[in-house]
C-alpha cells in the first residue's frame, strides 16, 4: 500500500487450505474447490494476488488453474529468502549449512510426510507440534 498508495489492497483468510498442504494434499478436485471458494470472495477483478502465507505456493498450480493466467501470482517467500541470505553474508556467513526448524498446529506426522514429499528436509532440520492455544500467543 505504502509504494502504490492507488491500489485497492484486499486481505482474505483462507484457514481451509491449510490442513490441506499440511496433510500433504495440493492438487485435486477438493484443494481446487477450496482455492476457488477463497478467491470467490472478491468482488472486483484481480491483476495479482499475494500468496501470503508460507502454505499457499505449494497450491500454485491451483491457484493459477482457478484464476487464470492473467492474474498474476506473487510469492513473498521468494523475496524473504534472498532477505535472509543477504543478511547472513553481510554478517560474514561462512557457507555452512543450517537447519531448518519446522512447526505445525496440526498433526505432526502427515506434516512430515508432506514436507518430506517436497524433498526439503535436510540432516539438521527437525520437527515440533505445538497446540493451537501456544500459536496464538
């Protein structure tokens, strides 16, 4: 909103796909349903759409079904990443290899599986459940 004070800058929650990727689910008839339920909700056209959330690139190609490819889709990961790396060689990063720390509210193993499913877990990384009540302080 700050670098383009003209655009209209709508935010929806979209709790239902969460379970989704978390329980390894990303493609098919019931995350297609889901993504088009979320998107439904806005009443204008879209140019672009933030997948705002560490879930919702892993629904990409639903999403990109659903709406189209004139709407453009924006992973801020991608930008948070390069943030990330940034800051770890301006602070004299050696190159060494760290671990990834991975946290649900949901049930951890489908989580895992799902993870794992992507190829990303590395020898340092772990995983922790913790409950709904703890997330939300």
């Amino acid at each position: 909103r700050a670098r383009v004070p003209d655009a209209a800058v709508r935010e929806v929650a979209a709790p239902e796909l969460v379970p989704l990727v978390e329980s390894g689910v990303r493609s098919g008839p019931r995350v297609r349903g889901a993504v088009a339920a979320a998107v439904a909700t806005f009443d204008e056209p879209l140019e672009a759409l933030v997948l705002a959330c560490t879930h919702f690139p892993l629904l990409d190609a639903e999403f990109a079904a659903v709406l189209g490819a004139h709407v453009r889709r924006i992973d801020p990961a991608e930008r948070q990443a390069e943030n990330a790396a940034s800051f770890a060689r301006a602070r004299g990063g050696r190159g060494e290899t760290g671990g990834t720390r991975y946290v649900t509210t949901g049930p951890l193993e489908p989580f895992r599986a799902a993870v794992a499913s992507l190829g990303a877990i590395g020898p340092r990384d772990s995983f922790d459940g913790i409950t709904a009540s703890l997330a939300r302080r």
